[in-house]
C-alpha cells in the first residue's frame, strides 16, 4: 500500500481534503467502527446508530467508485479503541504515510499522531475545508481581542463570505433580528404543521440498528423510531424539506419548546452536517435563496445563518483555541454529580422529564430545551461541568467534541468563566413557564421558590444567586437580577438556602 488514507466516523465528505491526489490503484482508505467510542460515554442507540449508518453509507459509496476500503465493522479483529486499530492496519497493510483531514476532536487526533510516531509512519494531518472560517483564521480573530464575543465574529464572518450583504451592508440594514425571534406559542400551542421528512432505515441501516442492540444492549434509547438522513442524497432531502416547510416560521418559534413536540420549526439538520454530508454553504446558500426568493422573511433566514455562520464556526474557533485544558475549567467550582434521572427522565419535573424522555428516545432536543431545561438545571444545581460535557456527549445525534464542549461547559454552565456568555444563563422557572406548556402539567408552581410546591428551578435560582453573589456583582449585566435579589427578605434567603439545601440532599441520595 503507497499510502493509508484515514478517515474518521465525523468526516464522511467526498470533497475532503484527505482525498486530494488520491491514487485509487494504491493508495487505501481506512475506517473503523471503533467501540471504545460509544462507550468512553455512554452514548444512546441513536447516537451510534447515526453515526455507523452513515460511515457504512460512505464506505460503500466510495468502493462503488473504485476505491479501496479497508473497514472494521464492530466486533471484528483489531482492538476496541483507534489507536489498537490503527496500529493493527499499520501492520497489516504496511503503508508509506498516513493521510488525514484534522481530528474533530483534540484528543484523537493526539491518539493518532502517537501511534503514527510509535510505529515509524509519517503522518499528514490536512486543513478541514468543511469549515468556513479555519483554524489559523479564527487565531487572527483571536488575537486582536481580550474577550471573545460571537456578535463580532459573526459579522466578521458576513463581510467575510458576503452571506445577506447588500453593497456592503446587512441586508435588511441590520445585523441582527434576536428582538423579532423569541416568541413563545401562547396558549394554542403550535398548531398542525407538516412533519420533518422522516428516512426509513435501508437494508443496510437495519444492519446497523441490528448490531448496535446486539453490542450495546444496555445503552440508553431506542432504535425503534429511527429515521436520521444518514447519506448525502438523504441529508440534502431533508434540508429542503426543512427550507420549504419550517425555515419561514423558524426565527419566531426558533425558543418556543411544546411537550411532545421534539421538531417544532427546527432543521434536524445537525447530525448530518457535522458527520459532514451536508457542507454548511450548501444549507447557508439554500436559506439565503429562499430569503431572496421571497419564500422567507429576512428575521428567519437572519436567525438561522447565524445559527451555522455564527455560532457553529465560533464555537470550533473556541474549542481549538482553549483545548486542551477548556475541558477542565469549572470557574464557579460546581460539585455535584450528575442527578440519576438524566438518564431515566424519572422525575416529577414536568420539563426535565419531556426533554429527557425524548432526548433519550430520539437523540435529539433544540437548542433552547438543552440550554434552558437540561443545562439550566444542571447550572443551578451545581453539578461539575466535566459531568455535564460528558452526558451532552453521550445522548445526542449530533454530538462532537468540538461543537458540544463549548456549548455546554461554556455557554450552559458558565464553566469557562465567561469565555462563551457574558453572563451566565440562569433563570427561574417562569421562564420555562413563558416558553412552553411544561408548568400546566407539572405538581411544582414557577412562581414559588419554597414550600411544598416550589419549582425547583425557582428555588435553585435564588439559591444560585445568594450563593455566587460577590463573583456575579462583578458582572455589570447581572445587575437587574441582582437587584430582584436584594429585595428578598433575610429570611426569604434562609428560607431558599434551607430548601434548596434539602433539595440537593435528597436528590444527591437518589444518584
Ligand atoms: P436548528 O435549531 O435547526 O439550527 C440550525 C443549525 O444551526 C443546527 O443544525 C446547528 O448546526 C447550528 N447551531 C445552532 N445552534 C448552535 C450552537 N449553539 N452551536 C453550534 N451550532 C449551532 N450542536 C451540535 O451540533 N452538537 C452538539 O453536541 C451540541 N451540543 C449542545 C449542548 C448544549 C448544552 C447546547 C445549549 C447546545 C448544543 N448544540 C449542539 C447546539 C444546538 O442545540 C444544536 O445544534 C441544535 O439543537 C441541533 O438541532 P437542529 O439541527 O434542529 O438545529
Ligand atoms: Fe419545570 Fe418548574 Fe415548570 Fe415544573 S413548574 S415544569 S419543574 S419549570
């Protein structure tokens, strides 16, 4: 073999850098189904599923153009982790060189230059092209600030790549439509809307969903309902699906949560752009068309480029300009473990236990269930970041390393002391309240904060303020809810502290 071409479970992209000058006559590519992977965090089914469903898809598009695949399926020979199994191809294949696209992730790509160095192989790692703005290129941004704030990257990014300029100004004459886009459903809810396109498994899924039961029977979830995009031609179905039927009404609702409604006017598009079978210009492009087609107003298309020009650039930026050491920051020193029911949903929390439930079952929750249920939770009741990271890791289609640290030791748990937000994101449970419908059905009350029927959010909130008061009064933007907080009578405070003190114990007992 001339050279060993690596490519990992997230870079599924025929276009990738890695396939530069490849010599289908003698050159090889590699993957494997890695086990070790699922279970470093106990991932859900559907997490696993997605991402060996696509990587089979893959394998046999490539060989269907006349490429050799070498391809470990689970439980086969040559070890449980990647580098057992890259050492193991080394020796087996003897190649002059190693070729890949750079890791996702900091770790593996660390795994893989160790094993390359062991075994005497050079190893060339190439730029992602998959990512608008590169590694070097946000360092630039990088350096000429002392704090990092997505809303100047992001027009960075506009001016960049000229996404809704108009002779060089936003289109719309403005940057940023956020005030337009927090509506909640009121008291209707959110009425019939056509369903997300959903992708029967093939037979080579089945054969997918079939080994991820019979190798991981005790994982959380449910391969019942599968119905992930897991190839190119899927991914690009249903981003269409998503921009005729759901981009319009994105922006308004892109907060609003609903009980047993997982999709809403979300895009499901995650998991299939960050396995890399849909490049992010191909779904900006297609958002921006509509916007000019007149198909979608400007504060939708506004509100969902900014979601992947925006923040999903900038949160890699992040993760690769902290790595190694973000994954150990816990500036407001949280203690606590996870609590038992994020991983069975059973609580008595109506909105824990409808997020939960469904995220387990579906591997999938939108972006305001994660931050301000899930993540709000974990926030006020101190639970260790690393904690968190790794249950985000674990349970969602979608989730990388470098997409989901960030955004949830930074940007939900406020573990990076203000690297992500510029304050944390915390909340009592009326705002859960306005957002959704979860409090109509719950035994707790939102606006109580003690006695029996006291939401727990509210009481933690509180407790979450008297708690770090002299660190937050050093935050300018936590002054209105600073203010609130001084109001409460001596013994209001002791009253929360008493109970959310034997909220925690109770709860600490169970985990
Ligand atoms: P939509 O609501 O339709 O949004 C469109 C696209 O924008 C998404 O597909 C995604 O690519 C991008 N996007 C939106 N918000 C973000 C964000 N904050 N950061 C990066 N990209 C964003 N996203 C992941 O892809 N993987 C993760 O592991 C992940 N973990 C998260 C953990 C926490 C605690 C929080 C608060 C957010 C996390 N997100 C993660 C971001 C976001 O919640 C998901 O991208 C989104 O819910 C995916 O669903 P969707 O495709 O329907 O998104
Ligand atoms: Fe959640 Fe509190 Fe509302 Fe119950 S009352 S659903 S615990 S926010």
């Amino acid at each position: 073999v001339s050279r060993l071409i690596l490519v990992l479970g997230d870079q599924l992209d025929l276009e990738s850098a890695a396939f530069d000058g490849l010599d289908a006559s003698r050159d090889v590519v590699w993957m494997a189904e890695v086990k070790h992977e699922s279970t470093k965090v106990w991932s859900t089914k559907a997490r696993i599923a997605v991402f060996l469903a696509a990587m089979r898809h893959f394998r046999d598009d490539l060989r269907a153009r006349g490429i050799t695949v070498d391809y470990r399926q689970l439980g086969e020979p040559g070890g449980e982790t990647f580098a057992e199994q890259l050492r193991s191809a080394i020796r087996r294949l003897k190649p002059q060189g190693l070729i890949m696209v750079e890791a996702g992730e900091w770790s593996v790509g660390r795994e893989i230059e160790e094993v390359a160095a062991e075994m005497g192989v050079t190893l060339e790692a190439r730029t992602d092209r998959h990512f608008l703005c590169s590694r070097e290129m946000f360092q630039r941004h990088a350096e000429r600030r002392t704090q990092f704030r997505m809303e100047f990257f992001y027009r960075e990014m506009r001016q960049h790549t000229g996404v809704l300029m108009e002779a060089g100004k936003p289109a719309g004459g403005q940057w940023n439509f956020d005030h337009d886009n927090r509506g909640s459903f009121g008291k209707e809810g959110p009425g019939l809307r056509i369903p997300p396109r959903r992708f029967t498994p093939d037979e080579l899924t089945k054969s997918v969903i079939a080994d991820v039961d019979a190798h991981f029977p005790g994982h959380p979830g449910s391969l019942v309902e599968f119905d992930w995009p897991v190839t190119v031609v899927q991914a690009r179905e249903a981003l269409q699906d998503f921009i005729t039927h759901r981009l319009p009404e994105f922006g308004r609702y892109q907060d609003a949560m609903w009980t047993s409604e997982p999709w809403l006017y979300h895009s499901r598009l995650s998991a299939a752009m960050n396995l890399k079978l849909l490049h992010p210009s191909v779904v900006i492009a297609a958002a921006e068309q509509a916007y000019k087609d007149g198909l979608a107003p400007l504060e939708a298309v506004e509100g969902f480029i900014r979601q992947i020009l925006g923040w999903r650039e900038y949160v890699r930026g992040i993760y690769w300009h902290f790595m190694p050491g973000y994954l150990e920051r816990n500036a407001m020193h949280a203690e606590h473990e996870l609590p038992a029911f994020y991983w069975t949903g059973e609580t008595d929390m109506q909105c824990l236990r409808d997020v939960i439930t469904q995220t387990l079952r579906l591997g999938y929750a939108h972006h305001i269930q994660r931050l301000m249920v899930t993540g709000l939770f974990a926030l006020l009741y101190g639970v260790q970041p690393r904690r968190v990271h790794e249950w985000y890791l674990a349970v969602y289609v979608d989730a990388v390393e470098w997409v989901e640290l960030p955004n949830t030791l930074g940007m939900s748990q406020y573990g990076d002391g203000g690297v992500m937000a510029s304050k944390p994101y915390v909340a009592s449970g009326k705002y859960i309240q306005r957002m959704s419908n979860y409090c109509q059905g719950c035994r707790y009350d939102p606006a109580q904060s003690t006695g029996p029927r006291a939401c727990p959010f509210t009481t933690l909130y509180w407790d979450y303020l008297l708690q770090h008061e002299p660190v937050l009064r050093r935050n300018q933007r936590m002054g209105m809810q600073l203010k609130n907080l001084s109001r409460l009578s001596a013994g209001d405070r002791e009253a929360i502290q008493k109970q959310a003190a034997s909220f925690r114990a109770a709860c600490d007992s169970s985990t």
